[in-house]
C-alpha cells in the first residue's frame, strides 16, 4: 500500500514539474493543411483526406481547443496578451478542394480558417478556387491571404523587380480582386530572409507565415510564425502532439533558406 501511495507522489511530482517547466514554452499551434483530397493527384503537395479531415476537426471540438481567426491570432501576438488552448487552422495554395471538402466541415463546427492563395492560380486555373468561391467563404470565417503570385520559392528569385512583384504585387492584385485589405502572407515552402521580410514590412502586411523555417521556436517573430504541417500520415496520437502547444519546442527546424 505504501509503495502504491509513494508511486502515486512520485507521478504527481514529475506531472507538477513537467508543468511548470512547459508553460512558458506553449505557442499556439497554427495547422498547415494543403489538398484536402487523396483522390485527385497532386504531386508534392500534402494531402489529407476528406475523411480524415473531418475526423481531425472533431477531435479538435472535442478536445475543447478554442479554434481563432488569424486576425485575433496575431492580435494576441502583438499585444503579449496570454492565450491557452487556442489553435488556428491554415491551409496553403488555395485548392479547391478546400471549398468542396473542407468548407464544409467547417462551417459545420464554426470553425474560422485562413487560406493562403496563389493569385495567378485563382479563377483561372483548374483544381483551384474561384472569386466566387471566396467571396461565399469569407462570409463564413474563412479569411485569405497572400501565397505570392507564381509560388516561386523566395530567397531563389534573383530580380528585385520580381520580388517586389511576387510579396508587393501579389498583395495589390488581391486587394484589387477581392475587395478588401490583404493583411498576411505565407512564404511558398516556408522560405525567406532578410530582405524579404523587409519588402513584406514595405508593402505592409501585418505578418507573415512560414513553414518549419528558422530559430525561434516560441514564434516571437511576426514576420516569420511557424506552422505545423498535417497530412494524411498523421495519426491521434501525433494529432494529439501538434495541437498541444507544445510540438514547435520538440520540432527540428530547418534554415530559413
Ligand atoms: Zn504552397
């Protein structure tokens, strides 16, 4: 019996210690989803399944995890006001599936979503998203962001017109095409540096989004805040792992570029 007792302390103990040592350390996860549809081919593109992605949102409700907008996200950010069991839901390319499959789910849970568009891509090509389709969205919590206009990977483009073009431009078209303020952009495959954080400070934007990129695990950085990709691989347990808040501190980063 007193050996069951002294277990018993022993686990409340290292709890208690496991605690107070991770608090400081929580960031709110920001989900990185791409296709929502393993059907259609898409090659390098994370996917997740329609199903699965319903499954991922309920157990997000069920968990009780506050879903906000990228807007009171980077709100709180700037503010350094606390936040606890919050997560933010992204998704990057602007498929359209995201409209058919992941729309719809949701809409079901009032969940808020960010998508961040390739503008040449939107209305024009098949297998992305329309104007229209935005347009129903947005009334619907799900804001839109800038993913540049070509996705060409940043630190790689040697012209400083066509970077201007690609963080600038991008952010002007949009605002042309859908009526209203761009205020974040996501760097395509997460990449950036120096200068390129300062032409989106130039052109603006509010705050930038990368992928696993760069040092700061604590996303102190507002021109550079880390996501956690989700794909059809991930299973609850490791759905479990990147909506504690605690993932980015066990992550391995990669360079910026
Ligand atoms: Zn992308």
């Amino acid at each position: 019996m007193k050996k069951k007792l002294f277990s018993f302390l022993v686990i409340i103990i290292l709890l208690t210690m496991w605690a107070i040592f991770t608090k400081p350390f929580y960031t709110v996860p920001i989900l990185n989803y791409h296709s929502i549809n393993t059907a259609q081919y898409r090659k390098d593109t994370p996917k997740v399944s329609p199903e699965l992605f319903e499954r991922q949102m309920n157990f997000i409700y069920r968990k009780g995890l506050k879903v906000i907008s990228l807007d009171e996200y980077v709100e709180f950010l700037r503010s350094h006001k606390k936040i606890k069991n919050a997560i933010v839901i992204t998704s990057d390319d602007g498929y359209d599936d995201n409209y058919l499959y992941a729309f719809p789910v949701l809409k079901k849970y009032g969940f808020p979503a960010t998508i961040f568009i390739i503008e040449k891509h939107i209305g024009v090509t098949s297998g992305f998203l329309n104007y229209a389709q935005i347009k129903e969205m947005e009334k619907n919590h799900i804001s839109f962001g800038s993913h540049t206009i070509n996705h060409v990977y940043l630190p790689s483009v040697k012209s400083e017109e066509g970077l201007r073009n690609e963080i600038i431009g991008s952010k002007k078209n949009l605002e042309k095409k859908i009526g209203h303020r761009i205020d974040f952009i996501c760097f395509p495959l997460g990449g950036y540096n120096e200068h390129i954080i300062e032409l989106v400070k130039q052109a603006g934007y509010v705050a930038a989004f990368t992928t696993n990129r760069g040092a700061d695990k604590l996303n102190r950085n507002i021109y550079a805040i880390k996501r956690i990709k989700i794909t059809n691989k991930d299973n609850r347990f490791s759905l479990w792992f990147k909506t504690s808040g605690y993932f980015n501190l066990f992550n391995k980063f990669k360079k910026p570029n």
